[in-house]
C-alpha cells in the first residue's frame, strides 16, 4: 500500500509535498466534510487496500489542521469519530469471524487479525500529530488535576493514542465476546498435537495465540512505531488471562492422568524414558505455539506432575539402580530429578551410602605383608570407578563429587578400633617411601610422576594431615642419612606435591 511508513527513529515521516504546500497556520475547518475524507481513508487502511500518496498526505494535514482548528480545536471530537469508525469496523470483522464454520474458524481470525494489526500500525502513524499532541496532553492535564507530582507515573486509560486504542477495541468488540470459542478451539489443535496429528496448522494456531499478546503489546507497538509511545507498564493480560492460565489448565489435567496411565504400564526404567521425551516434545511445542513468557511455567509444570508428584515411586527403586550400577536409569533419574527443589536428595544419600559401602568392604579385606600399597591400591580403585559413574552419569554435579568425597573420606580415615588413630597417614607415608627409594621397583620417571600424583589424592582425604607428616619426615630421613632416597629431583617433586 502506497502510505508513509515511520521512520527509523519512531517518528512519522512527512513528504516534501505536505511541508512545501500546506499552511501550518491555524483555521477555520469544516468538520463534517474533512471528516468524510479521513474516514474513507481509515476504512481503506484498515483493509490494506491501496491509498494514493496525494490522499494519504492530504489527510494528514488535514488530521494537523482539525488538531489547531480555530475558534478551538476539534480534536476530542475528531478522536471519538476514529474509535467510533474503528468500533464499527471491528463489528463487521466479528460477524465475519463468528459465521465461519469450526474448521475454518481459527484461518479466518487469523488472517483478518494480521490485516487488522498491519492496518491498525499505518492508521496509527496517519494520526501522528494527534498521538503526539491532544492525547498524551489531555492525559497529562486531567491525571495532574489530582494527583499532582505523582502524575508522571500514571495513566489515563480511557484516553490511547490511535495504534493502541485499535488494540483495545479489537480486544474488547471481537476477542472479549469470542473467547469461549476461539480459545476452546485453540486448545483442541494443541491437544490434537499432543497425539501427534499432522495436520495442525502451526503458524494459524500461533497466530491466534499470538494476537492475544499483540493487544496488549505496548513494547511491540513502540518498537514498529515510535518510542514515544504513552507510558504503560508492559503487560500480557489478555494472554494471560484469556489463554494461558485455561492452557495450563489443560495441560496439568492431561499430564495427571497421563503419568498415572503410564505408571500403571510401564517400569520406573521406561517411565523415566518416556518423562524425559514427553517434556522435550512439550518444550518444542512451547516454542512452536506459545509465547516465550509460557516456556519456563510449562516445563515446570510437566516437571511437577509427572515427576515431583511421584518421586516417592523413584526414590523406591534409586537404590536397586545404584546397587546395579545401571548407569543409563541413574541418568535418566538425575535429569528428570535434577529440577526439582530437593529432588536428588535421596540419590545422593544413596550414592554416597553405596561409595562408602564399596570401599570399606575393599579396606577391610586386606592380608599379606603389603598392606600399604593395598590400602593405596584399593581406594584408587573405588575413587577412579566412581569418579567416572560421576563425570558419566552425573556430568561432575557439585553435590555428587561431594558425596563421593565424603564417602571416601570415611573409608580412608576408617579404623578398627574407634579408640585408636586410623592407621591411613602411616599406610600412604609407608607407601610413599616405598616408591621413592632406591630398592623401587624400578619405575621410569613418568610412572613415579604418576604413582605420587595418585597418592596426593588419598593425602586429601586424610583427616589428621599432621600425623601424616610426622611419619612422612621421619622416613624422609632416613632415606637421606642412609643415602637410600632414589633422587632429589624425586624428593622435591613430593614435597611440592605435599604443599
């Protein structure tokens, strides 16, 4: 369409035809005959239909001159003719919407909407100087009247400026009467997605949904428009009250009896598996259908009604899958789980219940003259077994390489009679003797580096360091008085490591 387009810095671009010909001065101006030009061209606008330059120019000025008409200004009245022209139009798009058949419905709203919207944008820069001038005026002069120093922060709501006030009409004359209807059949095309039907016409259903917040998109409007746009908080009101708050509704509805169908079928194993696919096919729906404020409110909700409201039945089987080591269920479950406030409680408990089980069962079970490099031997077993079921299954989560601590701390630091000093610091000093004395068994550099970068990581989990190092200086020592120590650079490196 042939009109004038805002510019890129929101305001509304004049031709040179309208600065160079048209007086600025006030006037007399006949009402009733301008009006019927401006009108005309409103009803055009609104249906996209083409609109000459010429026209377009000669009524905006004529807009500007009822604006500083004299013996005063007819812009109250010129405003009322507008919403008036624009309530009629809506009118008749309502009746059009509402005569359309179910199947059609949703295409029809839809593409009468965009024209509306698209429309509404150009009808709304043609009123550039009323937006500008009478309306964010008169909101100022009666909201000061009362409310003084505070004015500043409010609105005057039954006074919009013209892109909003079509917003407020379509939303009260066409969404308002119509909601039942086109909410309900909205919802129908969701849910029929959720079986997986392929004829959903996305881009219709979205669009509706989407008209919902394009009424009460403030932000949007100032961004295609002008930044100048009144003052009003943002909002998603219509969105929200009208669509949104049914379709969460509806979706817990569904997911409560979904969840519990499938808990009655399938295995905590295949439970867990189809948890995991639902809420990846509701979050792409999400994003295919909805506003991006929904997203986050939709996956915790799915989360709350197929997981927290039965993590009881998962917690039941945590400790057979943790006993089984069965790595893909413990994933699944710490996703799923991950979410929830205080979810992984029970996991973790169990995780490190299990590590700790593990290694005391291996300390315990040592014999033989070597003791100390069993003890060394078979923590790094558990440590290196576990640390990898951490990084695998529960991609290095803070509160799983704490447990794994803690359980490794108590298997270190185990003894068997409670009244004496565990007897890990003499074991890791014996060893590290071992290994850094001549009689060795003969390890090249790299696998010494290696053999004591393995025992600093059981010197972390000893509680009483200094006994460690009472017994590793005194072995110290002796290697050097007796000239037994394998080298210097070998020492150094293990009081380095040590600090």
């Amino acid at each position: 369409m042939d009109i004038v387009t805002p510019k890129s810095d929101g305001g509304v671009q004049m031709s040179q035809y309208q600065c160079s010909f048209y007086s600025l001065r006030p006037k007399q101006v006949d009402f009733d005959a301008t009006w019927k030009s401006i009108e005309n061209s409103i009803k055009r606008i609104m249906k996209l239909q083409p609109l000459e330059r010429r026209v377009w120019d000669y009524n905006f000025y004529d807009i500007y001159s009822l604006c500083v008409a004299i013996p005063e200004p007819l812009s109250e009245r010129l405003y009322g003719k507008t919403k008036e022209c624009l309530e009629v139009h809506v009118t008749e798009l309502y009746q059009a919407i509402n005569s359309a058949n179910d199947s059609d419905l949703l295409n029809t709203y839809c593409q009468l909407w965009n024209v509306y919207y698209r429309g509404a944008l150009c009808v709304h820069n043609l009123f550039g100087y009323l937006n500008k001038q009478y309306i964010k005026i008169k909101r100022c002069t009666e909201i000061e009247g009362g409310y003084g120093a505070y004015s500043q922060y409010l609105t005057q709501k039954d006074v919009k400026e013209i892109g909003l006030l079509a917003m407020e009409i379509w939303r009260k004359k066409l969404i308002d009467p119509m909601e039942k209807r086109l909410v309900g059949h909205v919802l129908s095309a969701i849910a029929a997605d959720r079986e997986g039907r392929n004829n959903i016409p996305v881009d219709t259903v979205r669009g509706v949904i989407m008209s919902f917040v394009q009424v009460d998109d403030v932000d949007g409007m100032r961004e295609v428009l002008d930044k100048s746009l009144s003052n009003l908080p943002q909002n998603y009101d219509t969105y929200r009250e009208m669509f949104e708050k049914k379709f969460l509704q509806t979706t817990t509805e569904y997911y409560t009896v979904l969840s519990n169908k499938l808990l009655s079928e399938l295995s905590c194993s295949q439970y867990m598996e189809s948890v995991i696919t639902r809420i990846e096919e509701e979050n792409e729906r999400s994003v295919r259908f909805l506003h991006k404020s929904s997203h986050e409110k939709v996956i915790k909700l799915c989360q709350d009604v197929m997981v927290d409201a039965h993590k009881e039945r998962l917690y039941a089987v945590c400790h057979e899958y943790i006993e089984g080591e069965c790595m893909t269920d413990l994933h699944n479950m710490y996703r799923i789980l991950k979410p929830i406030n205080s979810g992984l409680s029970v996991v973790i408990r169990e995780f490190q219940n299990f590590v700790k089980k593990i290694g005391l069962e291996i300390v315990k079970d040592m014999h033989g003259d070597n003791i100390p490099q069993q003890f060394v031997e078979n923590v790094l077993q558990v440590y290196n077994r576990f640390s990898s079921m951490v990084t695998k299954v529960y991609y290095d989560d803070g509160d799983f390489v704490g447990a794994l601590d803690k359980a490794l701390q108590a298997v270190v630091n185990y003894r068997d009679d409670p009244r004496q000093a565990p007897k890990a610091s003499e074991r890791l000093a014996r060893y590290t003797d071992t290994l850094l004395r001549k009689s060795g068994k003969g390890l090249s550099d790299g696998e010494l580096d290696t053999k004591l970068t393995q025992a600093i990581i059981i010197f972390r989990y000893i509680e009483d360091k200094d006994i460690f190092q009472k017994f590793y200086s005194k072995m110290l020592a002796n290697r050097l008085i007796t000239n037994a120590s394998l080298s210097k650079d070998a020492e150094e490196s293990m009081i380095n490591k040590l600090k």
